[in-house]
C-alpha cells in the first residue's frame, strides 16, 4: 500500500475505496473508543450503581415494570421507564396532584394479606422499607414480604459504615442457598449505622439534605394493591412449578415460604420479585 | 550539551514516527511474510558462471545433437543443436530432460547382487571384484566347456566400440554368444541384409530423396531413428513432394501426420504386402531386371497371385482400390517401404517382416537414389570374431552366464523372450544399468553402469541412416565413483576368468581407438556442431586435431561412395510360400476374441527410464497414456459391457491382469491397445521392480515376435 | 453446578444433560480441527479441490453461510435503524448467529487459502478492482463488528455483570449500538454483494457473468436482496428450531410472523428481479458471450429444473407463503416457508458457485464433478459443530431471547 | 480494468495445430525452463502443474473416420479485460505494459485460486503440493526462475527468465530494444515441428503479426473480448468449427 514497495500504482479508486475502508475502520474504532472512555469516565465518577440499575430495569421482565399508578388502578396500562425513580418522572405528578397518599402516624400496623406492612413508612419496590427517624436519619430494612420469602438467609453483607447509597443501588446483599441477592437500596445518603436481622433493621442512612427525596416511594394506601400485584407476581414466578404458597385466597400465610416449598426455583423467584436481572 | 531522558524518548518516539513514513518497515514486513513461506522446501537456485557445451544424447541410438546450458558445471537446460545436419536441432521429450535422469528416484548407485531368484529375494550390497569373484569358476567352466551352456552378451545398441569389445570378449568363450537386442536394429534392414545375402556394409534409407514412404507402422514422426531427420522431412512435404502411408491398425501420432492413413487390422500386413506385390507383379510395375536377378521370382508371382485385392481387402480391411493406388504410388516414384519395430510390440512376425522387405526388392529400391543403399560401416579394427546374432535366433537354454549391457535402445521385450535362452536352472544374469528397472527382475548382479550425460561416450551411426557418422557424447553431470565404466567390467571379468586382456580397459581409451582408425582411414568430415565448418579428416594434421574435434561436439560423417548391392537380390530368402497360407483366411475373428497389442514409446517403455518430470506427459496431462492402460475402441467396450474408465481384467494364455479402459476411437475395433510403461513418478518399489505388466502376457513365439496375442476382457 | 451462570427465572436443563448434548458437538469440533491442521499443516492436497475446481464445498458453504448469517444485519437494521422495537426479542440471536456465521466462514477461508500467513496482504497491496477485496475488507469490518455487537451478550451473564467494570462498559457498549448497527449494515450490503459479485464479474464464465448495473454486476444487487430475503427466515426458523429442542416458548409468535412478513417482501421483490436478471441472461449476456444458456442445461443432473426449483419453488412459492396473512398465522406453513426459502439461498449458492465451476468453457471441455474429500466434510462440520456448541452456550449461559421470562411457560 | 492495447511490444503466438504432433516436447522444456517441479505421487491431470498443457483433441467419430487435434493451451495472455488481473485481490496478477505480457507474483499469491475460477483456458495452476525435485536434481534448476512454494498459483509468463536475459543482453550491447532471436520461450525453441510462432504481434512486419491475421487463423473464446494473444491454426475446417462452438453444444 505504501508507494515505492514493490511497485504498487496509486489511483483514483485506491484513493476512494481506500478512503471509505479507512472512514469504516475509524468509525468503528472511535465509537468503541467513546464506549470505553464513556464507561471508564463514569466507573471513576461511581455511577456505576446508577448504571447497574438502569441496566437491570431495562432487563426486567414487563409485568415487573408496571407503574405505581397502574398498580393502584389510576391508569389502565402503563410501564415504567423511568427505572422506578418517579422523581424524574414527568407523568408522576399529575397524579400526585390528583390524589397523594399519605403515610399513617407511627405505630400504625396494618396486615395486608397477612404480610405486616406498617403504614407508617415508606416502601421501595425491591421490598425494602424506609422510615425517617428524625435528625436526618433514615432506618432501612427488609420488608415483611421480603423477609417471608427468604426466610432466614445464609449471610448477610451489610455496607460498611460511611459507605454512600445510591437511591435503586444496592443497599445490601443476601446469600441464601447458592443465590446472592442485592436489596436495593430505596434512597440516597451515608450509612451511619449497621443493623441486624433480630433488629428488624438493617442501615440507618443520613441523607445528604436533612430531608431526603422519597417521592419514588410507595406509601398508605398504594401498598395494598401493591402487595397483591406482588402476589399475583410471585405466584406467577412460582406456579411453574406448581406450588401452592398462593394465599390470597385467605389461608395462613406461612412465614418461610423457602421452607415450605425449596423445590422452587427460588433463585429466580427472588430475582424476579427483589428486582434483578 | 545536556541530553534529558525526556529529549531521547522524544527522539526515539521521532524517529519510530519517521521511520514509519519511509517505506523501509514496510518492506521488511511484506518480506518477513513472504520468507515464512520460503521454507527449506523450496529449493536454493544454482549459481555460478554460465557455460555452454555441445554434446549428444545417448538415450538411444538416434543420437541427437544436444546442447547444454550449465551453470556453474552443472547443466539446466538441454536443447537441440540448431543447423545440425543430422538431428536439426530438435529433441525428444525425453531428451530434452535427459540431464535429469541421472537423479532418477530408481537410480543404482552401488553394485549388488540379488540373494535369490525369487520375487522377494532382497537387494544385498555388493562390491565389482566380489561379483568377478563369484563369478569366475563359472567363466573358468565355460571356456574349459561349453556343454553346460554358455555365455552370452547382449548388447542393446550394436556398433559401438563397446560392442566390438563384447564381441572380442565373447569370441574367447566355447559357444561365446554376441546377442542384439530385439529393436536395437531396423528389422526391415536386418531382414533385407538378408534377402541381400550380404554381411558387407550397412544399410540406411535414403529417405532424403524419397518420394513415397510405404511405412508398416513405424513410427516415423515418434520415435523412429533420428527424429530430427524425419520429422524436418515431413514438415517440409509441401517442398520436398515426400508422400507417407502409413499401414497401422490405430490412428498413431504418426498415421495423424501421414498423407494417407491405411487402417489395417492387425496380423493382416503380409496379405496387404502381398496383394500390393501382386499388383505390381500383374500390372508389371517393377523394373524388367528384377525378373531375372531375383532366383525367387517365379515363386513369388505364383504366392502373390494368390493375393488378390478384393480378396485381401476383405481381410485387412483396406479397399482394392487403395491397395491398386498404394502399388501404383510406389512404383512411379523413389520410393521405401518399411516396417514398424514398435518399441514394445516388437517386430512384426517373420514371415510378414520378409514380404515386406521383399517389395523393396520388387520394386528395385535397394542400390538406388530414393531407395536403400548400401554404405561402410564405420571404420573398425575389423577382427571382430563373433558374429552378432539377433536375440530370437539365440538357441533356446543355451546360455549360462549373460551379460546385459547398460546401454538401452529404448526399446523394450518379454522377459520370456530372455528367459527361455536362459539354461534350465535359470543361468546368471549380470546386469549393467543405471537403474533398477523391470528387466532387472532376471538379475543375479546389478553392476551400476554410468547414466546418460555422466560419462563420455560415443553416438555411432544411429539405425537406418544413410552414411555412417560418429561422435562423442561429453559428458555434463559427474559420475559417481561407484559406478562400473563396462569395459572395466570386462576387464575385471576377463581377468577373474583367467583370460589375456580384451583391449582397452575404459570406454574413453576404446573411443581413442576408434578415432584413431578414423583418421587412418582418412574418410569423411568432420563438421563443428552447429554445421558452420568442415574439415576433411584427409585435411587433419594429426589424429589429436580429429580428438579435439569430437571432444567440442563435432561431428564425423563418412563421405564414402556407396557400395555395390549383391545383384542377386532374392524376394522371400529363406521364407517359403505355405508360410502365408493362413494370411489369405479371413483374420477377423468374431468368437470374441481380442487381440492384445503391446505399445510402447520410444524411450519410454520402462519404469526408469523417464526422467520425473515426464509426468508432465504421463501423469499430469491426457497428452500421453500411463503405462498399464489399455486403449479400445468404444464399440469393442461396449460389445464387452464395459464402460469407459473401468478397471478390466485382461486373461491370455500366460495370465491375467487387471488394468484401466480408455475409450478410445483411434484403435481398430477388435484390438486391446495395450500401454507399456511408464509411470514416470513411480517410486514406491525400490527392491524388486515392480511386474512385468502387459508384456507379460504376451505369447512370444518362435520367431521372436510377440506382436498379437489372443486375449479376452471381462470388468475386473 | 452452573447455575450460577445462568440467568434468573429461566429453566435449563441439567448440566449432565447440557453436557450429554454438546460433547458429540465437541468430538466433532475435535474431529474437524483435525483436519484443518492437515490442510494447514500437509497442504491443500488435503481436499478433493483441483486446478479445474479451484473452489469447491468451503467457498460453497462460506457463500451460502453468510448469505443466511444476514439475518444478524438485517434483524440489526430493522431494530436500531427502523426503530422495530419488537425484534428486541430475537436480536441477542441474530447477533449470536450472525458471529457465528461469519466467524466459521473466515475461519474456513484462513483454511481455504493456500498461504494464510499472507491473507493480510490484501490490505497491503489492495486490487481495487477486485470483489475479493471487498469482501475481505468488509468481512473483515464487519466481523469485528458483530464481535462488538456480541460483547454486550457475553457481559450481560449473570456472573460477569456482576463485576462494575463489565455492566457499565456494556451499558455504555449499548449505547452506540445503533451506530455499529449502521456500519454493519451499509458493510453487509456491501460484502453480500461482492459475494455476488464474485461470480457475476467472470467474464470468462458464461454462466455466472451478468451485465453491470452501475459499478458492480447484476448478482451483487441480487445477492443483497436474497440475503436480506433470507436471514430473517433464517432467524426464524433458528428460533423456532431452538424453541422446539428446548421445548419452551421463546418469543412471542408475533415477533416469528413478523420476521416471516419481513422476508416474504424481501423475498418476492427479489424473485422479481432475478427473474428479470435470468430472462435477460439467457437472451442477451450468455449468447453474447458465445454460449446459448440452454447449452448450461444439457448435463445430465444439471437441467432445467434448476431454474424452476431455484426461482418457482424456493422462491416464488415461499415468498406467497410468507405474505398471506392467512397462511402465515399457521405456524407450520410459517416453519416451512422460512425453510424452503433457506433451501432456496443453498440451491442459489449452489449453482452459482458448484455449478458455474462444473461446467465447461473452452469447447472441448467436459462437465466437471468433483466429491469434497473428509477433510473437507470435516472442517465443514467443524463449523457447524462450533456453532451449535458456541449458540448452545449463548442460550444456556447468556440472555438470547428477553422474552422469554416474559412468557409464562 | 487493466488495458494492454497501448503497450509497447504485445507477444504473442500463433500455433499451428496442423503442425503438431502432439509429442510433448513443449510441456517437458516448459517445466524444465520454469523450474516446474515433477508430478507428485498422488497428483493426476487435474491436480498437476503444466504451464503449458497439450489437450488431444477428438472429431468425435468413429474408427477410422475418428481425427485427433492436439492443442497447445497455454496462458493466453489475454489482451483485453484480462480475468486474472481484475479478480486478484492482492495484485499478484499484473499486466506488463511494455510487453503485454500478464505476469504472476507468487510471491504475493495468497492461494485464493480466485484467478483460476476466472480464467476460461484452464491455464492457471495451484501447487497442491510441496514442490519437490528428485535429491540432487536442485543443482540443475533453471538459476533465472525462482520456485515457486506450496499454496499459490502459477502459470506461463513467456519465459520470464528469458525476456530478462534478453533484455540484460541488450543492454549489454547498449540496445534498447531486444533483438527478436534473443528472446524465445522454451516451448517455442523445443518445437520439433516448428508449430509455435513467436513474437511481438504490435510489430506489423513480424511473422507472428501477419500469421495471426491469416487464413484459418483463430482464437479460443474469442467472444468472451479478452482479445487472447495466443492464435492457433488449422487448415482443417472441422478443428475451426470446434473452436467456435460453444461447450456441450
């Protein structure tokens, strides 16, 4: 290609076809350059959490990705594409101003199907919980649906303290069996403590701002059409198998659903129901 | 002046940069990939000052002018001699790689003797003394006696100084037997010499003033004597008004170049030469003379009356009218009549060769221009005490201990034909040869006899030439120590047996002699290679000038007159006429029977005796047909239910085999067209050469000839 | 023991079972890197190939492969290009098979070639003029590019998205992906066509010289339509064929009608124009060239039912199998659509490459047959065992088809 | 598309197939001249590499009506859109455009064998095959042609090595041009028959030059329009009328 080696002839047509081989190769080679900074800039900037969830939403199943207002009945049929973060939805206020459900007084419990679902607090998709402790402090834990359908876990890996959370990042992770599930974190902020399964908690998290956004949380009266969809949900990951840990229909709810039923698929029942591709 | 680190990076850095934009690691690249491929496989070229020498080729009698072009000593191309008067500068095929032969995967490289006489009995190491050792009680007992049997050489191209050296070596033996192989001479001469009742002088055509060529398949523009000689004179037809029939039962190379093309079925040839007799003997188209110098004439009127051209036409297949025309055309013209000697089928039968050289007497061609002449051999030391005899009239059992000489006449013959000369215990084959090939499977010693171009030797007058011609062929390649000069080997022998010296202990000191008697004889010119000079040998100072000479490619040529021919010329010789009653039967047999005929090409009849790269011909090309094949018309094949391609098992009297069909419409139908050799890349067998193959099965019969043979195919 | 590496909510069958299927596949992997080592290490006197049939069954299965690796593009062309949101659910498939098809196809030819250790040589001393070299230069592009296309698949395991480093480069990786749709599209067209053109531009082969439209000869433009025509078939019935030996539903059947929707369009405009492009063949280029086209058709075995099967039966009759709405709901008639218009693109690929070869062209010629050696058959199962190996880790370890958890077994 | 019709010099041939024997002399000077090694054990015709290969060619009847041609095919040096050079993806094939001579690199050829597929003559070979002489036989090679390895094609050039040494010959003598006895292809030289005429057929008062527009004079495939300059000759009307039919017709 180089002129003077072994007599090769330069033309009008080297020049062209050369040219557009030459603009193909740089295209493709500077689109992956792109990709490769793109993703080197933002694994230094730690929107790597950012970016896992964004990743796993898109790879949710549908009926996974349902809108809160669908699944309180505001609207037919709508899936979310804001990756659960109503904060930045645009649709979302048009129907808190319509109707905004508000939290209960504290110590208010309230079964729903069998599940102890305090109303006093908020509650992430991922099944986590979310309660303001005063002073800036939030308490994070798994919720009763969640711990029912682990049961008791093998491990679980708390973030240290000081660790930032990312609102849909993980929170913490939970081995159970040879699964290792990722609670997803339901806000934003700083670990300042470390709780237990026997606490009934697991983080206490200072925001940034003494008042966190929880707008992309779910509360009062949405959790009950919440839970059954869950249900509905899990029932659905379950059924292939056939197994009836199906309660709606007013039986005892059991209170280690893994217990009951380990030939399941739990692996990706969890998967499916704790949010993770 | 401070250089920083910093300052070299950015050199370096520059200087890689820089060296990027000159075509130099570009270069070294495209050359790295190209010497990946270079590996030791491909071999490293020749280099060296260019050097050209005239020589001759020695591959058989026809002795082509060569020239070689050598490289550094070593020769990489041969042509022909340009302006040479007698090859005209042409090759063969084989010649023009002869220079390869010599690295022949078959090459002998070493003497040995074979342990047994068995197919499977192993080549063992010998040395030239240990082999004259062993063989000397049995020389010893043959010259105290030879009533259990005798030796025999048998040389494959007479007329050399080597042949008189065997003869002279023969000569001291009880019943010492001079052999010629069957094709080292022109049968239609061998057989007129003795119609001629001459032993004086040699025959040669003058097919250089002929008009009409009256050929029996010979394979003039294929192989036969020269080429040079006759393939110029048929390119040159439309000049010189040279006419060529050709009489053969498949559409050769030769009868596709021939102006009239007889398509005779084979075994019919005396009935077509009869009949053409008979009409010249009719229609009284021979000279009045012959009348009455031939004893035999009446005789012969009243055999070729029997011969009718209607009758025959019927037989052989050609038209009367054709058969009128052929007399005809012969007898108004110069002309020649000649048979085929196919380089493996062999000579045609006896009684046919005699009617054949017969019509020559008929029509006065002997002693004329444009016929045959008469002229003196060589000049010789003469006293060459056994006469040569062809091999076919060699006693059957007679010999006990033969001597095969090196030299091929690229013509080749069953086994059988040799082995029942052979006393019945099987005798001792001494063998000379450059390689092992098929012959070598009757050998109890294989002496390495020097391969073409690596030793000096001679190219005497090649067959059916008109004058006799000599010359030396140099030698281009370096002989391996190990090989046996033949003379030595006739040294050693002849000293093992007790016997005075032979003569000349090496080839080279027999050439002196014989240049020595040229120039005594003060006949002929001698003329530089490319034919730009002559000289008289009676204008050469000194018998050294006539040595120089020869040694740069000159070329001896006899300028004697013609001899007188014995007038008393007879027409059939010894053969009586009942010996062609059968040929007036209808020869065409319809019981489906085949007839099997060997063919062969000059040359190429052997495994060995073609250089690899022939496969060009043989094996890479349909241009040639490999050895082992056979050629049958479609019809014949598809009378037999056989198809093109297919393997098919071919059973005579002798045997069977098994070989590969080749539809082919240029044979006759009713005939097996049988390939002999060879398989030029045939390397597989290095121990006992491989079968015999189709010669095999021939019927030789008592003759000699092994021309037809009845065979039948069937799918294998 | 891997369920590790599989992803969530779906149903793979056992490892011992995963293993009692893909170790013939391997065996046979074996058998034919053997052979390839013999071409490579012995020399092309390996194969049946010779001076008169200097291309035979590899450079026949690289045409026909890629030809049917289209769907990789194509499927590419019509999600991120024409926004076909619904080809997300066989997309990661395409991509697996387009790989697959095009990295066995250079694979063979590194094999095919006498010298590989020069292959690079083409872009060194490039001939312009030559199809060849477009097809290497855009093989060769776009093969780097259906690898990019594949790193997303291969990161988004379960086990590997795991590490940060991995999810973001394939979030980000996702991303561009339109562009690298883009590029293997316009490389796609180019290098289906020079596939085509290959033959089109002999003009010492009656039988596939073609008159040039533009720049490139007829076939180039026809072998893009084919091709187009016939990936998507291809990735259909690959679904369908992977659905059936998992015995799972794997999309949903509208994305499978609407690949067959896509390739009965494709398919009859292209049977339209290589019926213009026979018709003019036989009265114009081959009597010009001195050989009237019946005189292709007069070898036994090689008549003129070619043609039909070639343009009537594999493509015509197809081509309305796919595009009556009626007959296309049928899933059988769909399946067999999809697969009498892949035989089509084999026979097309056939004869212009075996035949084109068998047939003679100096007048004294005979037809020519030629039967690949094993090590031939061998390096070709080669890769049909590498695909089937590499696609059966894909769908086992990898997310091919999205939908599936979506659909309720 | 490469054009030669402005080069300088265009060698070319014209062979008389009346002439030829059909012996094969050609072939074997050929493969001796250009360093063409022996067939391999398992090589047949089709597998083998003659640059020039003689063809026996049949009127098809039947004995003894039956007529064999015998055709020298070599390279035809195509004059005009000459396939090889336009297939070659790495310019391996190139046109001399001061003899029209079509030359062959193998050192170049990646062995894609495209340029076999695309030349109608059959005149193009692959070596299947390590080349491999006879032990010893090295010395004797032809020191002017480089072998050729394994893996790439192959094919007449004229005698490269001899239009070399003619051109170095010429210089030497301070001649621009080459003298047209100096330079002559092995097969031409070896002819027995004299068949082959060789020369520059751009050069109108050559014998090649009037040859190739004489009577009975014809070219292979000539409406393929790659202006062959290999023309052959026959005096015989049906080895014409062959060469103008069309295959299997």
């Amino acid at each position: 290609m180089f002129p003077f080696i072994y007599e090769f002839h330069w033309t009008p047509v080297h020049v062209v076809f050369l040219g557009i081989f030459f603009s193909v190769v740089i295209v493709i080679l500077s689109t992956l350059s792109i990709a490769l900074l793109r993703s080197y800039k933002a694994f230094r900037k730690q929107q790597h959490e950012t970016i896992q969830w964004e990743a796993e939403f898109e790879d949710l199943p549908v009926a996974a990705r349902t809108c809160r207002h669908q699944i309180t009945g505001e609207i037919a049929q709508r899936t979310c594409n804001h990756e659960f973060d109503c904060r930045s939805c645009a649709v979302h206020p048009t129907f808190l101003a319509q109707r905004a459900p508000v939290l209960a007084p504290a110590g208010k419990e309230e079964s729903v199907f069998g599940f102890t679902m305090p109303l006093d607090r908020y509650y992430h998709r991922g099944h986590t919980w979310v309660k303001y402790e005063g002073e800036g402090v939030y308490t994070v834990g798994l919720d009763d649906f969640g711990k029912r359908m682990i049961g008791t876990p093998d491990a679980v890996e708390l973030p240290a303290v000081g660790t930032t959370l990312t609102a849909n990042g993980t929170g913490w992770m939970l081995k159970k069996e040879r699964a290792a599930l990722r609670i997803l974190s339901p806000i934003e902020g700083v670990v300042v403590q470390t709780g237990t399964a026997q606490d009934g908690w697991f983080l206490k998290v200072r925001g940034r701002e003494p008042i966190v956004e929880t707008r992309h949380l779910l509360r009062g009266e949405e959790i009950k059409p919440w839970i059954m969809r869950e249900l509905e949900r899990l029932q659905a990951a379950v059924s292939p198998e056939g197994v009836g840990v199906s309660l709606a229909d007013g039986g005892e709810l059991v209170q280690d659903m893994w217990k009951q039923a380990p030939q399941v698929d739990w692996d990706g029942v969890w998967g499916e129901m704790f949010l993770q591709a | 002046m401070n250089i920083t680190r910093r300052e070299l990076l950015t050199f370096a850095g520059g200087s890689i940069l820089g060296a990027l934009f000159t075509p130099i690691p570009w270069k070294l690249l495209d050359d790295s990939a190209i010497w990946t491929q270079n590996w030791s496989l491909i071999p490293r070229l020749p280099r060296g000052p260019e050097t050209f020498t005239f020589t001759g080729c020695t591959l058989c009698p026809g002795g082509c002018a060569v020239k070689a072009r050598r490289v550094n000593g070593h020769p990489v191309s041969l042509v022909g001699v340009a302006g040479h008067s007698l090859s005209n500068g042409i090759l063969c095929p084989m010649g023009i790689a002869g220079h390869h032969l010599a690295y022949h995967p078959l090459r002998l490289r070493r003497p040995f003797a074979f342990t047994g006489k068995g197919a499977d009995s192993p080549l063992v190491p010998s040395t030239l003394d240990e082999i004259a050792s062993n063989l000397a009680p049995m020389l010893k007992d043959i010259r105290s006696s030879s009533s259990r049997g005798t030796i025999a050489v048998l040389d494959q191209r007479p007329g050399r100084v080597l042949s008189d050296l065997y003869r002279k070596f023969v000569s001291n033996f009880p019943g010492g037997i001079y052999a010629v192989a069957p094709g080292s001479e022109d049968p239609t001469l061998t057989t007129l010499r003795a119609l001629c009742n001459t032993t004086e002088g040699t025959l040669g055509y003058d097919l250089e003033n002929t008009r009409v060529i009256l050929s029996f398949g010979a394979p003039l523009v294929d192989g036969w004597s020269t080429p040079g000689r006759t393939v110029q004179l048929l390119q040159n037809r439309n000049q010189n008004g040279l006419k060529l029939i050709q009489v053969e039962g498949v559409q050769s190379r030769t009868a596709l170049q021939a102006d009239t093309w007889l398509p005779i079925m084979p075994g019919t040839e005396a009935a077509l030469a009869l009949a053409i007799g008979g009409v010249i003997v009719r229609q009284n188209l021979f000279p009045a003379k012959i009348e009455k110098t031939s004893p035999d004439f009446r005789t012969y009127k009243t055999l070729v009356s029997k011969f009718e051209p209607e009758d025959v036409a019927a037989v052989c297949g050609i038209p009367s009218s054709v058969i009128s025309e052929t007399a005809h055309a012969l007898a108004s013209n110069p002309s020649v009549v000649m048979s085929g000697y196919d380089p493996a089928g062999g000579p045609l039968d006896n009684a046919t060769e005699t009617v054949i050289a017969g019509l020559n007497v008929l029509l006065g061609n002997i002693g004329r221009t444009g016929g045959i002449s008469l002229h003196a051999p060589i000049p010789s030391p003469g006293a060459t005490t056994s006469p040569a005899v062809g091999l076919a009239q060699v006693p059957d059992h007679s010999v006990r201990l033969l001597l095969i000489d090196g030299a091929e006449s690229g013509h080749t013959y069953p086994l059988s034909l040799l082995k029942r000369k052979l006393t019945a215990d099987g005798g001792t084959v001494v063998m000379l040869s450059p390689y092992l090939s098929s012959r070598s499977a009757l050998a109890d010693y294989l002496v390495p006899s020097p391969a073409a171009f690596e030793s000096l030797e001679e190219i005497s007058t090649p067959p059916g030439a008109r004058r006799s011609s000599f010359a030396l062929s140099l030698p281009l390649l370096k002989q391996p120590d190990t090989t046996v000069d033949p003379a030595t080997l006739l040294a050693k022998l002849a000293g093992a047996s007790g016997l005075p010296s032979v003569g000349a202990e090496t080839v080279e000191s027999c050439l002196r002699q014989r240049t020595h008697d040229i120039w005594l004889s003060k006949r002929g010119t001698l003329a530089t290679p490319t034919g730009s000079s002559q000289t008289p040998v009676m204008a050469m100072a000194s018998e050294e000038e006539l040595w120089k000479g020869l040694s740069e490619g000159g070329w001896w040529v006899d300028n004697m007159q013609d001899k007188q021919v014995n007038p008393r010329l007879t027409l059939l010789g010894l053969m009586t006429p009942d010996r062609y009653d059968k040929a007036s039967a209808p020869a065409l047999d319809t019981t489906g029977t085949l007839k099997l005929i060997p063919f062969g090409w000059r040359n190429a009849t052997m495994t060995a005796s073609v250089a690899p790269v022939l496969s060009k011909l043989f094996q890479e090309s349909h241009l040639r047909s490999l050895g082992g094949r056979v050629h049958i018309n479609p019809s014949t094949l598809a009378a037999n239910a056989l198809s093109d391609g297919a393997y098919v098992k071919i059973s005579t009297h002798s045997g069977n085999m098994t070989a590969q069909a080749v539809a082919d419409p240029s044979v006759i139908p009713g005939v097996i067209h049988a390939i002999v050799g060879p398989s030029p890349n045939n390397t597989a067998s290095k121990d006992r050469p491989e079968a015999e193959g189709i010669l095999g099965l021939c019927a030789v019969r008592d003759d000699g000839s092994w021309r037809i043979t009845e065979a039948t195919i069937a799918k294998a | 023991m891997d369920r590790q590496f599989i992803p969530r909510s779906v149903q793979r069958s056992s490892f011992a079972r995963f293993a009692a299927w893909i170790l013939p596949w391997i065996l046979l992997l074996g058998l034919g890197l053997y052979a390839m080592y013999l071409c490579l290490a012995e020399g092309l006197n390996q194969t049946n190939m010779d001076n008169r049939f200097a291309f035979g069954l590899w450079i026949y299965l690289d045409l026909t492969v890629i030809a049917l690796g289209a769907g990789a593009f194509f499927t590419g062309f019509l999600l991120y290009i024409l926004r076909r949101e619904e080809l997300k659910a066989v997309i990661n498939s395409a991509v697996v098979l387009g790989l697959i098809c095009y990295s066995g196809a250079v694979a063979v030819l590194m094999v095919d070639v006498g010298q590989p250790l020069r292959a690079w040589f083409t872009f060194w001393h490039p001939n312009t003029h030559s199809m060849l070299t477009e097809v290497t230069f855009c093989l060769t592009c776009y093969l780097t590019v259906l690898a990019i296309e594949y790193v997303p698949v291969v990161l988004k395991n379960r086990k590997l998205r795991q590490i940060p480093r991995f999810l973001v480069f394939e979030f980000e990786l996702h991303k561009v992906m339109p562009v690298f749709a883009g590029i293997g599209t316009f490389l796609s067209f180019f290098h289906q066509g020079s596939l085509g053109g290959l033959y089109g531009v002999l003009v010492g082969r009656p039988f596939a010289f073609r008159e040039v439209l533009g720049i490139w000869p007829s076939t180039f433009y026809l072998f893009i339509l084919s091709a187009a025509a016939v990936g998507p078939s291809f990735v259909l019935l690959t679904t369908w064929l992977v659905q059936k030996l998992s015995g799972k539903q794997l999309v949903k059947p509208e994305v499978l009608r609407f690949l067959g929707k896509v390739s009965g369009w494709m398919l009859i405009v292209y049977v339209l124009l290589k019926t213009v492009d026979t018709l003019y063949w036989i009265n114009h280029t081959a009597p010009a060239e001195g050989a009237p086209a019946y005189t292709f058709y007069t070898s036994p075995g090689f008549g003129t039912w070619i043609l039909f099967a070639e343009i009537i039966l594999l493509g015509l009759l197809p081509a309305i199998m796919l595009l009556s709405k009626r007959l296309r709901e049928r899933p059988a008639v769909l399946v067999s659509a999809a697969f009498l218009a892949c035989c089509g693109i084999v026979m097309n690929r056939f004869v212009m490459t075996i035949q084109t070869l068998a047939l003679p062209t100096l007048p004294f010629d005979q037809m020519m047959s030629y039967v690949p050696s094993w090590q031939e058959i061998a390096t070709f199962l080669a890769i049909v065992a590498y695909g089937v190996v590499l696609y059966s880790l894909s769908f086992r370890y990898m997310t091919l088809f999205p939908q599936e958890r979506d659909i309720r077994q | 598309m490469e054009q030669t019709a402005q080069s300088k010099s265009r060698y070319g041939m014209v062979i008389d197939l009346d002439r030829c024997t059909g012996c094969g002399v050609c072939m074997v000077a050929c493969a001796v001249e250009n360093n063409v090694a022996p067939a391999e054990q398992k090589a047949t015709e089709r597998t083998g590499v003659t640059w020039l290969r003689v063809y026996p060619v049949s009127n098809g009847e039947g004995f003894p009506a039956n007529d064999t041609v015998f055709i020298p095919m070599t390279c035809q040096q195509c004059g005009n859109h000459t396939p090889c050079v336009s297939v070659c993806p790495q310019n391996a094939v190139e046109v001399d455009p001061s003899t029209g001579i079509v030359g062959q690199i193998p050192q170049r050829c990646l062995g894609c064998r495209y340029c076999m597929t695309a030349c109608p003559y059959h005149a193009r070979y692959f070596d299947w095959w390590d080349p491999q002489w006879p032990e010893g036989t090295e010395v004797l090679l032809n020191p002017d042609v480089a072998p050729r390895m394994r893996g790439v094609a192959e094919k007449c050039n004229f005698c490269h090595g001899r239009l070399h040494a003619a051109r170095t010959k010429a210089a030497a003598a301070g001649r621009k041009e080459i003298a047209a006895g100096d330079y002559v292809p092995a097969c031409v030289e070896s002819c027995p028959s004299r068949a082959i005429v060789f020369g520059d057929l751009a050069d109108e008062t050559n014998e090649v030059s009037r040859l190739s527009h004489s009577i009975n004079t014809f070219q292979f495939l000539p409406k393929l329009g790659t202006a062959p300059k290999i023309f052959y000759h026959s005096a015989k009307e049906w080895v014409r009328k062959m060469a103008d039919r069309a295959p299997l017709a």
